[in-house]
C-alpha cells in the first residue's frame, strides 16, 4: 500500500508545474501574480491563447520546430542503429577503443561545441538554414550506446539461422535485428525528438530570420524588456508541451517493454 502511495505523490509532484502552467494560462491579466496563488482563478478564459497567436507566427513556428524534430528524430535512428549493429555484431580491428572514444563525446556539453560548430556551418555558407538547424543532430553517441546495448541482448542465434538461410548482415540487419528492438527505437525516437524540440542554444545561435525561428526561440521573445504577459508565456509553454505528451502515449508501450527488456539480465 506505501508503495501506491508514494507512486501517486511522485505523480503528482511532476504534474503539479503543468497543472499550474495550464491554470496560469487561463488566468486574466494581473490577477497572475496575485499573492498566494490563486489555484481557481475567476474569470478564467483562454484570451492568453488569442494573444499568442496574434503576437507570433506561431503555427509557422510549430511547424518548423515539428518538421527539424521529426527529420532529426528519423535522421539519428538510421545512423545510430546502423553505426550500433556495427559495433555489436561486426568484428574489425580497434571496435572498442573507437567505441570508448565515441562514448567519451557525451561528456562533452554543447556550449563546449557551438563555436566550432559555428565556424563549421559559415564556413560552408549555412548559417541561417534549415540545414544548420539540422546538421548537428544527424548523429547521436547515445543513440548508438542505447541501440547497442539493445542488440546486444539478441541471441546471435537468430543471426546464424538467417545466414543459414543466405542472408547478409543487409537482410539480417533489417529483417532480424530491427524488429526485434523496436521498444529501445520508440524510446530512443522520444529522447531524440524531445531533444530537438526543446533545443534553444543551438538556434539562437545560428538562425537570424523570424522564418527560420523554432518553439524555444518564439517563447523566449515573449519575455518583454520592462514587462511580461505570463499568461501568454504559459499558453505557449502548454501548447509546447502537448506534442510530447501525444508522442509518449503513442509510444508509452515501446518504452515499458524497452525499460523492462534492459532488465531481464
């Protein structure tokens, strides 16, 4: 019974700063930072939503921050499941020592990587594309960590039936290999978009147009330089966090069985 109850606490510690982010939304003008909170404001309405869209593009900046997170979601399951059958069932000289190097990049944080990375994207005439955005996000070392680990808990037995059969390390990665770690890919694809929908420094720093302008950055230009509309700011914050929410229902299945494979060993 203490178990439920704690389970339930947890949960509802975690969902305590949405619930107050959707009544804040809802809440009008000044009566936001009423003192204590009001957790059932009077006249609550959804004008704040009304003002966000008219105060940005804001679906021209959805849509730019869904495309760039679904291309980099898809673009680093290919190379990290290809990059992580590699390393787990190819044998080629040096497979760990380049593993560990590629592992030691995660202990490298982005602010470390910008202006070289910068300099990379001028360089080649990018700043201020698409292709800037998402360039960067093609590879992912936990990707590749996570979806080895993965394969490593196939029997290779199942690899040796299909060379039976004729089958190259193409057909066995694709027919064997894949389905078989489909709940370490749905969670993986969450990671990855996740990611990418709520990366702010990256843009900030090599996107100039409104155009190009992704979630993080069109909710950071609704901080006013004297003032600011916090209802305003919450509607966009609730919108932001409603595609995570329908990708983890879609995918809640996947990373159950994903978490409850990694610990059959």
């Amino acid at each position: 019974m203490m178990r439920y109850v704690l389970v339930g606490v947890g949960a509802l510690v975690m969902l305590f700063p949405f619930a107050w982010a959707v009544i804040t939304s809802i809440t009008p003008g000044d009566a936001v930072l009423s003192v204590p909170p009001d957790f059932t404001p009077e006249g609550a309405s959804l004008d704040a939503y009304g003002k966000l869209l008219e105060t940005l593009p804001f679906w021209r900046i959805v849509l730019n921050s869904a495309w760039i997170g679904a291309a980099s979601t898809t673009l680093q399951l290919v190379t990290s499941a290809m990059a992580a059958y590699a390393f787990a069932r190819l044998p080629f000289p040096g497979r760990g020592a380049l593993f560990s190097v590629y592992l030691a990049t995660l202990m490298m944080p982005l602010p470390v990587l910008v202006v070289p990375l910068f300099i990379e994207m001028r360089t080649f005439g990018l700043v201020d594309t698409y292709f800037a955005l998402l360039a960067p996000t093609i590879a992912s070392a936990f990707g590749v960590f996570l979806l080895r680990q993965a394969i490593n808990q196939v029997p290779r037995e199942f690899d040796e039936a299909a060379v039976l059969d004729g089958a190259g390390h193409f057909r066995i990665f694709l027919y064997v290999v894949l389905p078989l770690i489909r709940p370490a890919l749905a969670t993986f694809a969450i990671f990855g978009f996740m990611a990418s929908w709520n990366s702010y420094l990256w843009p900030l720093i090599i996107i100039k147009s409104p155009e190009f302008m992704t979630l993080p950055l069109g909710l950071a230009t609704l901080h006013g330089q004297f003032s600011t509309r916090w209802d305003v700011v919450m509607a966009g914050s609730v919108v932001s966090v409603v595609p995570i929410l329908i990708l983890y229902l879609f995918a809640q299945k996947h990373v159950i069985a994903s978490v409850a494979q990694s610990g059959l060993k």
